[in-house]
C-alpha cells in the first residue's frame, strides 16, 4: 500500500481499497476543503487484502461511480469536484470535498442475502426489521430494507447497529435521513439496473456533512460498484440458493471452496488469488460496467 509520488499532492490516508492525498500547493487546488480519492486495484474479501491485485478494478469502480453519480443527483448531492487529476492516476481517482463522513456504514437490502440471511435464520429479522416468514437466499423483500453496521478500522470486523445506536451516534433526525436516502439510492439502483438485466441484491454507501455545517447529507466515496454492491444477472435469479454474481462474491466462493484450500475460521490468511480468479474478476467487473453504462470499457 505505498504512496503513490503525486506531484502537488502527500498522502494522507490509505484504505483497503482507496487512497486519499491531499493538495499542498496552488496549481494543485491549494485548498483545505478538497481531497484526492485515488481507488486502487486492490481488492479485499473477508476482512483480508487479496493478493494479486485485480486489475482495472480502480477504474472501473470510478468509472461506474461518476455514471452512477449523475443517475442519482437529483435524489442527493455528491462530493464529487472535479475529474481533472494527475496523469499517473488519470481514470480512477476523482477530486472531491472534503466532509465529515458519518460512522455508520449505511447499508440497504432489497434481497436477502449474506450475513442478512444468517441473521432472518436465527431470529426472523434484520437490523431489528421483522420480515415475513419462509423466506429463502435470494428471497426480494417487500421493499428495501435499512441494515446499517459500524465503520470498523482495517483489519476489524463491521457490527451490526441496530436502530437505536445510530441514532446515539449520528442523531434521530439524521439517522432517519440516512436510512431514508439509502433505501432511495438502493431503489433508484434497481428501477435502472433492471432495464439492463440486473438485481442489485444489496448496496453500502457512505455519507458525509460539510465540515462548516452548512448543506445536508453528501454521498461520498463509491456508489453502486461491485465493490459496494451485490449484482445478479435478472435472468439467472432463482430464490433458495446462492445466486451467480458481477462482484467480489465470486472471489469470496473460490476462497470458501475446496479449490483454495483456506479455511476461514483457522485466522491464518488467504492463498494468492490464481490467474484464472484474477482474469474472470476482472472480466465481471468490467462486464458490470458495460450492461449498466451502455458504454465500452
């Protein structure tokens, strides 16, 4: 994860998957309230940072942000300043303002899935949300529900947040706010997305609120990628069973399958990614990109 040599820009802060640096002379922004956010081609799973990295990913995922960004600008404003970055990370890094992110990761499902499936299992719910009984994996929900978690460090696990912590954490009236937009965004996904053949199964975003107070609620970061996001081809989508994905899903099955040889609940980390997980990662993120753009990668 070494910093990139941005000239005009330090490093500030590097995540599993993005790097934020910041303007540090005039012809760069020169400013306090913008950020570089430069997305990587690293790419995690299960808490652990998988090795090769994949490539494009970076791209790919600013790419679909930006797209998304302008499908859903009417419904909530974004951080997005300008495209015009450094030649060295030119198509995967974006300037941005810079906010107060919330500490919530702000999550909607509109299919039951995941750690949100485990959960109906054992207790008939999620996030505290009753759900009707005899739902199976890939059950759609009645309508998109809010599961936020908490925003752990790298290396730590997210908890589920029930609705009375976020609001101890951000608030009532901006929890509400919160679930509301992420439920909308999620919504606003699949109405477009299912036009091209796909379910967003579940989707994760994050917020932020300008450092001086004024405005609302920004979304930042990435909006419905593959990285945030579970995408299933609509025509393949069959309820009681896993579904196929455009997403890191497909990495998480190699590692949990008898190919890799890994077993999770042992601690020790993951085996290298093989060329051919790489190469048809690569080709589902790109895949994504161009059924919900129109466009040629």
């Amino acid at each position: 994860m070494s910093a990139l040599d941005l000239p005009g820009y330090a490093p500030v802060y590097s995540g599993k998957v993005r790097d934020l640096y910041v303007p540090v002379d005039a012809e760069a922004g020169g400013v306090p309230d913008r950020l570089l956010l430069v997305a990587s081609d690293r790419l995690s799973a299960y808490d652990w940072m998988m090795s090769p990295e994949i490539p494009d990913k970076g791209a790919v995922l600013t790419r679909l942000s930006l797209w998304w960004f302008d499908q859903l600008s009417d419904l909530v404003p974004n951080h997005v300043v300008s495209t015009d970055v450094p030649a060295a990370v030119a198509g995967r890094a974006v300037l941005v303002r810079r906010l107060d992110m919330l500490k919530v990761e702000a999550i909607a499902r509109a299919y039951l899935t995941g750690g949100g499936l485990e959960e109906y299992q054992q207790k008939g719910s999620v996030s505290g949300v009753r759900l009707p009984e005899g739902l199976v994996d890939g059950s759609r929900l009645p309508e998109p529900v809010f599961t936020p978690t908490t925003k752990a460090p790298v290396g730590e696990h997210d908890l589920p947040m029930s609705p009375d912590e976020v609001e101890a954490e951000v608030g009532a009236e901006l929890a509400e706010e919160v679930s509301r937009l992420t439920r909308a965004i999620l919504a606003r996904g699949n109405e477009i997305a299912a036009e091209r053949g796909i379910l967003i199964a579940d989707t994760k975003v994050e917020f932020g609120l300008s450092p001086d107070g004024t405005g609302g609620v920004v979304l930042a970061d990435e909006v419905l990628t593959p990285d945030s996001s579970r995408f299933w081809p609509a025509d393949l989508w069959e309820p009681g069973h896993p579904q196929p994905s455009y997403d890191k899903q497909f990495v998480r099955d190699w590692l949990t399958s008898p190919e890799s040889g890994w077993d999770r609940k042992a601690g020790g980390p993951p085996p290298e990614l093989p060329e051919h997980v790489v190469e048809q990662t690569r080709a589902k993120y790109v895949e994504a990109y161009e059924r919900l753009t129109g466009e040629t990668f």
